[in-house]
C-alpha cells in the first residue's frame, strides 16, 4: 500500500505525494503474480458497472469455476456478486472473483459465461481462508499482494492471513475525517495489536519511503 503520513489511503490524495511509478517498481520487486482487491476499490478505479437483475436463488455451497489458467489474476473480493465486468482482465491478468455462498447462481453463471473465473465459500460473508486455499489448490496462487482497500487488508489481518506488510509513506499529510486507513473496518475494539518485525527501510523517489515488515509470530 502507498499512504499519506498520517496512514490515509485515498488514491486520488496518494497520487498527489510523489511520483506514483515508486508504488508499481515496489510492487514488481515483491514478485507477486497476483494482486487482491476489494469491490469498492474496483468500482471506483475501473471500468465495471453494477449487476441488476433480480434476485434469484442463491449458489448455497462452496463451488469454483475455473476460466482461464494464469500464472496470476487480479483477484477481486465481492461478496454479494454486485459488480459485472466489461472485460476479463484488469490491469492485463485474468479475472478472478470470490463471492459468498448466498451469491445469486445467475450472477455466477453470467462471470462463467463471459469467461471470468470464480470462487464461491463462506456463508453470509466470504471465507478469506478458504478462499485462499481454493485459490492455491485450483487456481496454482501462491502468493498474492494486497493493493486495496483498508477494509480488506483489515479483514485478512483480521482472519491471520498476512505474512508481510509493505507500506510506502508519502511526504504529506490528508488529514480528512472519514477516509480510509491502511488497515480499517475492524470491529472487534478489545482486539489487541499484531506486533511486527522491521525487514527494510528504503528511500524511494524523492521523498517516499518504503518500509518492510514481518508479521512476528
């Protein structure tokens, strides 16, 4: 993630604080094929739209749908199944999106349909660790980085999935009431905190500094 210094993560604040080709260098050295995000940060920074049909029955079990084999994806977490997609790739790697089991059967036939990949698990809500297991075992997904936004990165630190955080600082300061953090939506207020190891501190552009951690066990 790339954040103002007081932690903010709103894109259109972050691209202001230094040259954003920093943020993508950083990420190509993590070498992680594929990359996660949530449905908000993709309704807002790409091109998809909302699914409106009516409601139908829902899938009811955990399933997957296998579209394209990839060595990565752009993995997308939309629980409901909301967002309909006019291309299968985002940022040139095949979709791939986890819904919930009380996702909508037309919803997931229509992603199949178009030639999108899908997972289904978890009742109510997604299962991220099962999640994460279908992806590894189905879709070959060994490693993935988290690009967006706080409430997801929130959820897989919530559910223990995190094995490094990497947060570049920019040189300013949002301030904003309201705007996202790096790691947010948390409800659980007795939750104590996840403790990390310092890897690395790297200056990068002329004034963002790259910070590496290890989440400690």
């Amino acid at each position: 993630m790339m954040s103002s210094v007081d932690g903010r993560i709103d894109c259109d604040m972050t691209e202001k604080l230094d040259d954003t080709s920093t943020y993508y260098e950083a990420l190509d050295l993590l070498n992680c094929c594929s990359q996660l995000m949530g449905r908000v940060t993709v309704q807002l920074h790409y091109n998809v739209g909302d699914f409106a049909e009516p409601a139908t029955p829902p899938i009811g079990h955990e399933a997957y749908h296998v579209a394209t084999r990839s060595e990565g994806y752009t993995i997308v977490i939309d629980s409901q199944g909301t967002l309909t997609y006019r291309e299968t790739t985002i940022d040139g790697k095949p979709l791939l999106v986890i819904v919930g089991e009380n996702c909508s059967k037309v919803y997931l036939d229509r992603l199949g349909f178009q030639g999108i990949s899908w997972i289904a698990t978890g009742k109510g809500h997604v299962d991220l660790r099962r999640a994460m297991e279908q992806a590894a075992r189905h879709f070959g997904i060994d490693r993935i980085a988290l690009v967006g936004g706080g409430h997801i990165n929130g959820a897989f630190l919530e559910a223990g999935l995190l094995d490094e955080v990497s947060l570049m600082i920019g040189a300013g300061i949002d301030g904003r009431a309201g705007m996202t953090s790096v790691f947010d939506g948390i409800a659980n207020s007795s939750r104590v905190p996840v403790l990390l190891n310092l890897q690395s501190i790297q200056k990068t552009g002329d004034n963002t500094v790259w910070l590496r951690y290890s989440i400690r066990q």
